[in-house]
C-alpha cells in the first residue's frame, strides 16, 4: 500500500509541475498575444508583418516558429519542471530552440559543421526552457510528417538521451569546447545538411543576391531586395564604421574591407523576426576584385522573448544595455570559432546584429524525415549540439559572467532522476503540441476573419 501512494504522490508531483495541464482553446489569448507583441512594429514595416501572418497561417508549426513570445508568456505562468535549481537557471539559452533554428554553415576555422545558426532570442534561463521548446517542436513536426504519437513520443525521449548523455560525459572535462558535428560523425538528414553546406560557394551567393554594373558589383534590386533612401544609405555607412570596433582588433581585417558598395532592404527573410528591418550591406572584403566581395547582414533586433518569463535574469549591464551585443555574446557563449565577422550596432537608435550572409548556409529541412528512424537519427544529434551549447556557455567562456560548471550543474539536478525527467517531458511535449495546435487554429480563424494581428 505504501508503495503504491508513493507512486501515486510522484504521479502528481509531477503534474503539478505544470507538465501535464490540460490543452484548451484560448482565442482571446492569442488574439492579444499576437496585437501586443506584433503591433509595436506595424508602422515600420507592416507589409513584413502581412508576410509574417501568412506564413504562419501555414501549419501548426510554421504558427509555433513565430510565436516565440507566446511560448514564454506561458512559461511565466507554469510551474518549473521538478528537475531546476537555482545554478541551472543561470544556463544560456538560445531562447527559440526548433527544429528550424538548426543548420549547416562554416565555422571560423573552415570546418563543415550542423550546430544551432540563430541566437537573436539568447538569454539566460532554465536549462529546461530550450528543452522543452525543442521537445514540443518535435511533436509538432513529427505529427506534420505523419509519425506516429507513440514514436513522436519516442522521438522526445531519443533526443533527451543523447543530451544528458552528453552533458554527463562533458562533466569535469572541457571536452565541449572542441565538441563539433562533421560529415565524419553524423549521418543522415543532419549529414545531408552538412554536405549541402560544404557544396556552396561565394560566387553562387554573389550571382543571387548582386550584378555587375559598370564593371562595379551593386546589390540587386527585386522585390525582395530593395533600394534604400540617400539618408539610410548614409546612416548604415556610419553604423558599418562603428561596428568594425565591436570586432576585436585581433580578428579585424583593414579598413578597406568593410567599405560599404551597396545597401538593399531586405524583405521576407524568416518568420518570428519578420517586422524588424533586415539590411544586406555588400562590403568590399578582401580585395579590389569584383569576386571576392563579402555580404553582410545587419539585422535589428529586440529584446529576448524569454526575458517575458524571467526580466532582468541576463544583466543587462553584462551586454551593455545593446539587444545587438546580447545576441552577439549569446552566439559566441554558444558556439565555437564564431563568424569572424559577427558584431554589432545602431541605426537610428536601435540596436542591430552584424554577420556575414554566408556563401556557406544551409538550411535544415526537417520535412524530410519522413520515417520514425530518419527523424530519430535527427533529434539525437541535436540532443548532443544542445548539450553542448549549455555546457559551453558558463564559466568556460566567461566566469566572471557565469561562475557556474552548467553541465555539472544540470547533471547533478538529474542524477538516478533521468527516467522521472524524460516522463514530464513527454507529458508537457504531449499537452503543450495540442495547446498550439489549438492556438494555431484560434489564430487561423482571427486571421481569415480579419481581426487585427498587429
């Protein structure tokens, strides 16, 4: 008897953790959720955001990749899992893991490597947070791709294996800081993406994006790539000049490389950061030849979706008060042998990102993964990207920022518990990938009803 009450308790412990609540329709919710967040961007670009609506009007999870915000107004409200201290809500995040924001580019080294390729919402939380968005992101898209529920759930399982397995092997080692995925250590789907990365080149990228006009190669204009004011033009000019001095002077190139040729807006791009202006800058790079000429991407942002959930846990001191600078070091903490060429700065007075638009970026498309063993090959190495992600990002690349060792951190509030732990994930993944179903059917009737979104 005594047993089963045990079992009984921990049945609802659990529960109580907020991971096993009840879907339900909330309509009005989103409704406010999708004006408030979006609205405050309408006079800048409301076409962006018209393009936004539509894309997310898509499916379940092209709703859930643009809606980040929503995820994390709702963490605000549930119970953390069982599995946190305080020391593992010190982890960095990247703040909207998804299947999406994983892909094949060159690292500053010049290997071939998949490992996460979007920071803009990088902040500091539980380690659980990026969990349990990547766990719901996979019951979403497994669902799409027509596996089935025990195998999705299966699927949350494989990808929490292959993360705690990491982080206990990352444990008392700085093992982390080589750790990368290669064509020699991958298979698959992730393989796949990798070679498609390896396979690209600056003079295919240059032929898509500009033309040669007097000898002199300019930026296309198209419709989605267009022509800016003389005034803009000018104030990206100085806002390129103050961002080479958030380069460190031993990773700069001379000034002549970043003498700005070109400058388009750039309409489109994504889902969540549509509404935000997004520039490419073509610079000069490394020399006078029209064919070695570098493209940047100078991307506004704003504050992180996750600080809705936790204000005021990442210092805002620690990145100098500039949303640009938060995602830089939250790419840098995260990953290594950065984009040379990352940085930061202000246009107008708001903050912006700067990094190369990479010849060598390939996106991951998890639509093909098509069978429960393709996608679970997938999701266990970004079990292990993830884990190392986190066990980057602390004291081993700034303890005078973070003292803490996460992977010790995040091993020691699992330890003999990793069975426990992968059941409340499930739970929450299960609840949480109908939740948006249904908040992705709430914003669909909003939308082609026409009620305002933004």
């Amino acid at each position: 008897m005594k047993i089963g009450i045990s079992l009984i308790f921990a049945g609802l412990a659990a529960i109580s953790a907020g991971n096993a609540l009840a879907a339900s329709p909330r309509y009005d919710w989103v409704v406010s959720q999708m004006y408030s967040y979006n609205h405050p961007l309408a006079a800048q670009l409301p076409g962006e955001l018209q393009t936004k609506m539509q894309k997310m009007s898509v499916s379940p999870f092209a709703f859930y990749r643009g809606t980040a915000h929503m995820f994390y107004s709702d963490m605000a409200t549930r119970p953390a899992s069982l599995y946190t201290n305080y020391s593992t809500s010190q982890t960095w995040l990247n703040g909207d893991m998804h299947l999406s924001n994983m892909g094949g580019f060159q690292d500053a080294n010049g290997n071939f490597v998949y490992d996460t390729n979007d920071f803009d919402e990088g902040y500091w939380g539980q380690y659980t947070w990026d969990l349990r968005r990547m766990c719901a992101s996979i019951m979403i898209a497994a669902k799409e791709n027509g596996i089935a529920s025990s195998d999705r759930q299966q699927l949350v399982r494989d990808f929490l294996d292959n993360y705690f397995n990491k982080i206990s092997e990352f444990r008392g080692t700085d093992a982390e800081l080589g750790y990368r995925l290669t064509t020699s250590n991958t298979s698959g789907a992730v393989k796949d993406t990798i070679q498609l990365s390896a396979g690209q080149t600056r003079s295919a990228l240059l032929t898509k994006y500009t033309s040669l006009v007097n000898s002199v190669r300019v930026l296309q204009t198209t419709s989605e790539l267009q022509a800016v004011p003389s005034a803009t033009y000018s104030a990206i000019q100085s806002a390129v000049a103050s961002y080479v001095n958030t380069i460190p002077s031993a990773k700069r190139y001379a000034a002549s490389y970043y003498t700005v040729k070109s400058v388009r807006l750039k309409l489109g791009s994504g889902i969540g950061s549509l509404g935000r202006y997004r520039y490419y800058v073509l610079i000069e790079g490394p020399g006078t030849s029209q064919s070695d000429d570098v493209i940047l991407q100078v991307k506004q942002e704003g504050a992180s979706v996750v600080a809705a959930a936790v204000p005021g846990n990442f210092p805002a001191s620690a990145y100098e008060y500039h949303e640009g600078e938060r995602a830089v070091k939250s790419m840098k903490a995260n990953l290594s042998n950065t984009d040379l060429l990352t940085g930061w700065t202000s246009i107008g007075g708001a903050p912006y990102l700067v990094r190369e638009k990479s010849p060598y970026e390939a996106d991951f498309d998890y639509t093909k993964l098509s069978s429960y063993g393709s996608f679970s090959t997938a999701v266990q190495y970004m079990g292990k990207v993830i884990a190392k992600n986190h066990a980057s990002a602390d004291k081993d690349y700034d303890a005078t920022l973070n003292p803490y060792s996460i992977d010790k951190e995040i091993d020691d509030a699992v330890t003999n518990k990793k069975s426990e732990f992968k059941d409340e994930m499930v739970l929450f993944a299960t609840d949480y990938a109908a939740q948006v179903e249904l908040d992705y059917q709430s914003f669909k009737n909003a939308y082609t009803s026409g009620v305002p979104l933004y």
